[in-house]
C-alpha cells in the first residue's frame, strides 16, 4: 500500500491477555519503529528494527513486551499478560535510512 | 532533564492569524535534526518540516516554516494564514546524530491548537 498500515484498529482486551499488533511498512523503508502513546502525551520510543534485526530496543519496558519482523518487512509488537497501564495508542513509523518517519494510524488498545 | 519540552499545552488562534508554537530541546550532540509534526483526531502522525543542526537556513513548507534559534535552542513552529484544518496536536522531535543515522526520534508532550472562526 501507499502507506504504512497498523490493524488491527482497536483491540479491546481483558487483563492477563496476550495481544499481537501488526505492522506493514512503506515498501522499500528498512527502517521500522514502535511507538506508545498515552492520552495527552508524545509517543514514547519503544524499539527500532533496521531489517530483520532489532537496532534499539531500549524503550521497551519490560519483558512482557517483545516485537519481531522476520522477514524484513511486517513486524508484530507482542504483549503478554496485558495490564490497564498498557493501554495507549500503538504507533509503527517507517523511514528509509536517515529519513523521515511516515506514521500509520494507529492501533488503540484497551486493556480492561 | 527532558529532551524536547513544548511549553503551550493548548492554543485557540483566531482563523488567518499566524500561529507560533513553542519547541526547545537539550542535546550533548553537535549533530541532530529537528521535527515537526501533525496530529489530526484520526490520530495519524503527519510530519510537516524538518531541519538539521547544520543548516544555514531556516526551513520552509508551504505555511509552515521553522523559527530555528540554535544559540537558544529552540525550534518553533510558524504557521501562516492559520485555517479550521490546522486545529490538532502539534508535536515537536529530535534526533539524535547524523541524519543518516538509525536512531528514532524523541518527542515533546504536544500542543493543542485550536483554531476559531
């Protein structure tokens, strides 16, 4: 697609659930970040994937949170044993290398 | 200390007036970049103009420019001819090192502007 793409949308959960979020990148960035967004805050960095591999995972914040982008292209950012704190918006950028970061819309998760 | 600190939690502009929203940020390093972006309730990012630590000149796009002031370290956004489709949140970020460089941006908290008929 011309852009890049997040689904889904919305997730609406229960604690202590596992949650996959997806993302499909601009064709041709190797570069693809994950961002979190709570209400009435900037998007906090969470991990950056140049390829296959994860460059910077340093905002992750624990090791419930884990993403993955096998073939260089879709990632998934995975969350085990979901809690109210993480719901936000889940935010995926992609760039060329050094360029700037093109957003998806999105994915809301709600934990409840 | 915070990298980026927006200081205007919400605007209201009059329509057609100039807008200026507020952006300085911290950094060690001699080479980063500075950006804006757009955040309309639909919650997509959309990014409205950069500019490098390096650059001689200010940035410009359409009706958006940067007011870049290196010596203060601040990066505030102008908008021109304000219009109702600007009304959204208002997010400044920097990287760190060289443009080319793999680090992801750090943002501000935003700022809200409304724009009135």
């Amino acid at each position: 697609g011309a852009g890049v793409s997040q689904t889904p949308s919305n997730k609406v959960t229960e604690k202590g659930k596992y949650v996959e979020l997806r993302c499909d990148p601009i064709s041709g960035h190797t570069a693809l970040y994950w961002y979190r967004q709570s209400l009435g805050q900037g998007p906090e960095f969470l991990i950056y994937f140049q390829g296959t591999g994860a460059a910077d995972d340093s905002g992750l914040p624990n090791d419930r949170f884990f993403a993955v982008r096998p073939e260089g292209s879709v990632s998934t950012l995975k969350i085990q044993r979901t809690e109210r704190g993480d719901s936000a918006m889940y935010l995926c950028a992609s760039s060329r290398p050094g360029g700037e970061l093109f957003f998806g819309e999105g994915s809301r998760l709600t934990v409840l | 200390a915070q990298k980026i600190t927006q200081t205007q939690p919400g605007m209201f502009v009059q329509e057609k007036e100039a807008v200026t929203l507020d952006c300085t940020y911290d950094t060690s390093d001699p080479s980063y970049g500075l950006f804006w972006y757009k955040q309309p309730s639909s919650g997509e990012m959309i990014f409205l103009i950069y500019q490098g630590s390096y650059d001689q000149q200010n940035a410009t796009e359409g009706r958006y420019s940067l007011n870049f002031q290196k010596a203060r370290k601040s990066a505030n956004l102008v908008i021109s001819a304000s219009q109702l489709g600007d009304s959204a949140m208002y997010f400044c970020a920097m990287r760190e090192g060289q443009r080319g460089g793999a680090d992801g941006l750090t943002f501000g908290k935003g700022t809200h502007l409304i724009i009135q008929p």
